[in-house]
C-alpha cells in the first residue's frame, strides 16, 4: 500500500493536541476552531501530495505543509510553503 492511500484510508483517525491546534492555527494564520476538519479537507483534496519519510507523512497542499505521524495519526505542525 503507498503512503497516500493509507493516510487517505484512516483519514477518520486524524487528530491534533490542543497545543498541536495552537500552532497549526498560529502557522496558518487560520480563522477555525475545527483545525482537524480542516486538515482533512486539505490533505483529502485532489491537487494534495502525500509523502512519506520515516515516521511522518508530508502533505503539500495549496502551500501549506501539514506533517502527520504514521502511527498515531497524530497532526504534528503544519506551515506555509517558502518560496
């Protein structure tokens, strides 16, 4: 299985820390108090690359970088692209 269909199949086991939804909220410059559903929407999205590289994934997407643990699920930061 690659790595965007395993993330893309346990989409409904994506989850953050409260400190986790601070600062992807900061990062973001986000204006939502559901930032799993966001992340979701994003990384479900068709223009989304998944990557995988060691424990995490990495999801490019509209110039965002979301960084999500393979085994928990776990939402570990996110941030806006560098150009």
């Amino acid at each position: 299985m690659n790595a965007d269909n395993e993330l893309l199949i346990n989409l409904d086991k994506l989850h953050t820390t409260e400190l986790g939804v601070e600062r992807i909220k900061r990062n973001l410059s986000l204006n939502t108090d559901d930032v799993v559903d966001w992340c979701k929407t994003k990384i479900n999205s068709d223009n989304a690359v998944i990557t995988r590289n060691g424990k995490n994934w990495y999801v490019n997407v509209d110039n965002y970088i979301l960084t999500v643990n393979v085994y928990s699920y776990t939402i570990i930061t996110a941030h806006k692209e560098k150009k």
